[in-house]
C-alpha cells in the first residue's frame, strides 16, 4: 500500500510539471491574442 501511494504522489507531482509545460505556451499566445486584439481597438478609431 506504501508504495502505491508513493507511486501515487510521484505521478501527480509528474502531471503537476507537465501541466506547467503547457500553460505556459498557452498563457503566452493569449497574451499576444489580447495584445493584438487590443492593439487593433486602439486604432480603430
């Protein structure tokens, strides 16, 4: 049992990191997405 939860903890620590990986990349092209968005009301008017 002591090692399932071990294995347990050590795999969502795993997805913890990798979920990282991908918010990142995905935080990055919203910014530029509201950046553009942004940009592009400014000069509108």
């Amino acid at each position: 049992m002591k090692l399932l939860m071990e294995s347990t903890r050590s795999m969502s620590l795993l997805v913890l990191f990798n979920m990282d990986r991908f918010l990142v990349p995905l935080l990055i092209i919203a910014a530029l997405f509201l950046a553009g968005a942004l940009f592009d009301y400014a000069t509108e008017f």
